[in-house]
C-alpha cells in the first residue's frame, strides 16, 4: 500500500508529485496532512482482505479542495480532474 500526492505547479502548468507516503491509521491522520487551502491530487493504492479471505487491491483516485481554497485553484484542480478520468477511462 502506498500513497501518492500529487499538487499543480502553476508557473510551469504541470502536475507532479510532491510526496509519496506510507498509508495513514486513519482518514482524519489522511486529511490532516493535506493542505486546507491548496488543491492536491491523490492515487491511493488501498490492499485488504475479503470476508472470505482473499486478499484486494483498489486504487483510489481523491481529487482534494476544501471551501476554503481559492476559487481561481479550484477550477484549475476540476480541470486536471476531467482530464485524469479521461485517462483513466481510456482502455
């Protein structure tokens, strides 16, 4: 399991990664460590195990804003948002 963030470089209109991190105990450990007032982008590569025993994988993909970030940043973010779930989608 791991975790990667990924934040928007506005000078050079890129998005790339700023850490890569071991998973959190908790979603609140999860949200403390991102900023309140940026936009960041995160791949969460998520193992479990079934009731019946199997061992899972899920990737998650969290694209992040709170009220709080700049409106100017939040469309930027949505836009970067349309295009990674257009990659994604892609066969």
């Amino acid at each position: 399991m791991m975790i990667v963030i990924f934040k928007i470089e506005e000078k050079q209109k890129q998005v790339v990664v700023e850490k890569v991190v071991e998973p959190v105990q908790s979603y609140e450990d999860f949200t403390i460590s991102l900023p309140a007032d940026e936009c960041r982008y995160v791949v969460y590569d998520f193992d479990f195990v079934t009731k019946e025993n199997c061992q899972k994988s899920r990737i998650f993909f969290i694209a992040w804003h709170l009220d709080t970030t700049r409106v100017k940043r939040k469309e930027i973010c949505e836009l970067f948002s349309v295009v990674f779930s257009r990659l994604s989608s892609k066969d």
